[in-house]
C-alpha cells in the first residue's frame, strides 16, 4: 500500500540517500535494506544514532514515544556504551528484534520505518503536495469526481458520487462548482 509512497519519496528524497542506482529494492539482502534504514535514520550523516534521532523516529512511529522510550532503546542497542549507536551494533540488534518475522512482515517493518523517516524530512505542504500528486491519477493537477469518488470508496466502501460531490463542494476554494479540485498554497 505504500509503493507509491516510495517511488515519490525515491523521485524526491532531499539527502538523496534512497537512490539505490542500478539495483533493486528486491535485489538487496534484509542486512542492506536494514543499512539503508541506519542512514535514513542518521540525519545529520554523522555514522552514528543519537538519542535525538532515535528519537525523531520512535515519535513517528509511536506518537506517544517520548525520551525515555529513545533513551531505552539507546541503551538497547549501544553495545558499547558511548551513548550513540554505530551502524555494527544497529545491525546487531534490528537483525536479532527482526530475525523472527518473515520476508513479508520484515518488509513491512522497513517499509514503516523508512516511511516514517522521510515523511519527518517534509513540510506539511509538501505531503499535502504528495498526497495530491498521487489522487490526481491522471496528472491534470485537479482532483475530480472520479479520483474522489475511487479515494473515497478506497476509505469507505459505502462512498458513492454524492459524496464526492458534497467533498468537492465542500473544498472548492475557487468556487467554479466544477467536479474538481485545484491546489493552491494556503495563505501565509
């Protein structure tokens, strides 16, 4: 459910860290797609993870994730004890945390976690934008009746074109009463 996520996030990653170039996701072993994870996670590319950062992730993945919940998992995977984690010992513990789930739920796991990193790199416009860019199937940069009506019943199956159009209606900020919805910035 997320690919589309990806292929976006692949197209517009601001540390360009996702490109994988000629290789394919499914061509990397879980011990690659868990680094590609470690340097995601290490936002200011230091090669370590810090309490901040773990924490950063933790709070998207888990909003109730507070310090005490990163400090805990600093000191799970800080092996070493010098209050930051190195991609060796990040390694050493996802693979234990991850070693029971299966290829699909492991992909999952990843999917999430590298979701929710870069999702946290982006201003709330720019996944406004994102979201946007992937209802507006047909490129024309509106949202009309029908992509509403296929969001709507991808939410609610009950959704039918009444109310696509009561959501149109609802959000049509130029007030054409057109069956689309345009973009626009919101104001500063």
């Amino acid at each position: 459910p997320l690919l589309w996520l990806a292929e976006w996030l692949e197209a517009n990653n601001p540390n360009n860290q996702y490109i994988l170039g000629p290789r394919n996701w499914t061509d990397l072993s879980r011990e690659e797609k868990l680094e590609l994870c470690f340097k995601h996670l290490d936002r200011d590319s230091s090669g370590y993870l810090t309490q901040n950062e773990l924490l950063a992730i933790a709070s998207k993945l888990n909003p109730v994730a507070d310090v005490a919940e990163a400090k805990k998992t600093l000191d799970f995977m800080d092996s070493n004890g010098d209050n930051q984690v190195s991609l060796s010992e990040y390694l050493e513990a996802m693979g234990f945390l991850l070693s029971t789930l299966d290829s699909e739920q492991f992909e999952a796991k990843i999917h999430e976690m590298l979701a929710a990193t870069h999702l946290s790199y982006f201003s709330r416009e720019e996944k406004v934008m994102m979201a946007f860019r992937h209802l507006d199937v047909n490129n024309n940069g509106l949202l009309e009746l029908d992509e509403l009506i296929l969001l709507g019943q991808k939410l609610n199956p009950k959704t039918d074109e009444e109310a696509a159009r009561k959501t149109i209606h609802m959000m049509d900020l130029d007030g054409d009463h057109q069956s689309r919805l345009k973009y626009s910035r919101p104001e500063a």
